[in-house]
C-alpha cells in the first residue's frame, strides 16, 4: 500500500498549525508546480531508469490511493501499460473502497493487475504470540509483507519495484522500513502530499480518488491526518520552508507558525533520518559504502 504507519509509535495530538501574522508579506507559493514540466521530467525519470537496467517493466502496490495511483499514471506513460503490473494487496479489515478504486485505476490505464491477500501470512504469524501484540507491530508486519510479496512479483514479472512514498511521509518518517519505504526507484518522493494531489488532478486521476481522506487502510476508520494529528495542507506548508528553503525554526515562528507545531514536526524529521539512508556501515577502509562510495555513475550506470 501506499502509506503505512511508522516504526516508532508517537502520542497523537490535534496541533494548530498556523495563527495570523500581521507582518508577513506575500510571497509566491512554494508549493507551487510547473505541471507539465514536472510530468515530464518523472515520465522521462522513470523511463531512463528502468531501461537503463536491461528491463523494461516496473511493479507496484496498487493500493487506490492517490500516491500509488499517481506512480501508476506516470509509469504507464514512461512504459506503456502492458510493462507496468499493479498489485492489490487486501488484508481481511480492508475496505471494498480500496480494492474497487485499485480495479479503477487499472482499468482505466489499462495496466496488468492481480490481488493477492496478505491475510493468510500475517495472521499465521501473529497467531503463535500473544494476543495483546499492538496495533503497531500488527501495520509494520502488513507493510513488510506487501513488499515481501512486490519485491518476489518483481522477479516473476522481470521488473523493477516502483516506490510510491510522497516527500511528505518520508520527511516524518511515517512509514515502513522494509515496508512500503523499500523500492528499487521513486518517481514521487521529491513531491509533497499537497504536489502529488496537484499533479493528480493535472494528469486527469479520477476525482473520487484524488477527493477521498487519505488512508493507509490498515483498519477500518483509519486516516493519515488523524493519526498524525495534523492536515498535510498544513505540514506541507512548514516543512517546505523548513527544509526546501532551510527558514530557520525562529523565523518560521515568526511567521505564524505555531512553536508546538514547529518543534513537533522538526523532532519528527531529526528522528526518523535513519529511515531515510543506508544501513549505517562502520568505517574500516578509505572508501565506505555509505559515506565514501555513493555513486552509481563511478561504474558508468
């Protein structure tokens, strides 16, 4: 699926994000999107990629969000649909909603897909430790076997695993290692919540899935921003500036953006880094593998 809830738990909390602030100037925002540049570059991104491996083909989780859907529609475009295989990957407590927008988006494309449940395996799991297992572990062991799943479809299908995590669930770490955070390349992680609806809508996904909550359907009720405790329109704006535009954490108060907020979703971002990098290597030799040696272009690929 296409979002999934993190490793580390956290204390849920309704923040207010923004208060007026009668000295800020207007200023272009920086959300902001040149779309049909955008499309280009991840179509061709996803294009080079791939068959500068030899393959031709990508697999992905077909989950009928709109982060999955989005990679969908780039993917065919780059590939055409006949090289781009969409996995739905319902468990017993996901809704008919999810499994009836994947079909959609599949037909609509005209990509191959298949449905493979994943409640056989997590269920045979959990059914030999104790009953009180949390909710947590319960999401994390979903998502790994997802991508269990994906990564062994890939090799029948002789494809690579497209990624489908936004900038937005990366930056605050809200998903799983191993899980729906593993994948071969991304063609949406340098966009945000916010971007990824926008470029949705341009490239004409249909509106009951670009409209509906965001879920990672893990149980029934389930949404994205209330688990977090905020909206991505919100978080969207700060860690924009936070990080795209590296706005000092005084001046974003400045702002108007709350101290509670800003201090959160910083700590988010600090703590959740080992997510987002190789598994740290300790240093015995002149050129390490996560710090020294990095670059695919030093073997001409």
């Amino acid at each position: 699926m296409s979002a999934t809830k993190p490793d580390s738990d956290h204390q849920i909390q309704n923040i207010q994000a923004t208060q007026p602030c009668p000295h800020a100037t207007p200023a272009a925002d920086p959300l902001t999107l040149n779309l049909p540049l955008v499309q280009k570059i991840l179509v061709g991104f996803i294009r080079n990629e791939v068959l500068r491996t030899g393959l031709k083909r990508v697999v992905f989780g077909l989950s009928g969000g709109i982060d999955s859907t989005l990679a969908a529609y780039l993917a065919a475009e780059a590939l055409g649909p006949e090289n781009v295989m969409g996995v739905r990957m319902p468990y017993s407590s996901s809704s008919s909603e999810t499994m009836e927008h994947g079909q959609l988006v599949a037909d609509r494309l005209g990509i191959q897909s298949k449905t493979l449940s994943i409640a056989a395996q997590v269920d045979s799991y959990f059914s030999q430790l104790s009953p009180d297992v949390t909710r947590l572990r319960r999401a994390n062991m979903m998502a790994r076997q997802r991508m269990t799943i994906l990564y062994d479809q890939s090799a029948e299908f002789q494809a690579l695993v497209l990624g489908t995590s936004n900038k937005t669930e990366l930056l605050l770490g809200y998903g799983t290692l191993h899980g729906d955070m593993a994948s071969a390349l991304n063609p949406i992680g340098d966009l945000y919540k916010s971007q990824v609806w926008e470029l949705s809508e341009h490239m004409g996904v249909p509106p009951e899935i670009v409209k509906k909550p965001p879920t990672a359907d893990l149980w029934a009720g389930q949404t994205d921003e209330a688990e977090l405790g905020f909206s991505y329109a919100d978080v969207d704006r700060l860690l924009v500036r936070m990080v795209d535009q590296r706005i000092p954490l005084t001046d974003l108060e400045n702002e108007g953006f709350q101290k509670q907020f800003i201090e959160r979703v910083a700590r988010m971002v600090r703590t959740t880094q080992f997510k987002r990098r190789l598994p740290l290597i300790a240093k015995v030799g002149p050129r390490t593998i996560d710090r020294d040696f990095r670059y695919s272009r030093d073997w001409g690929t």
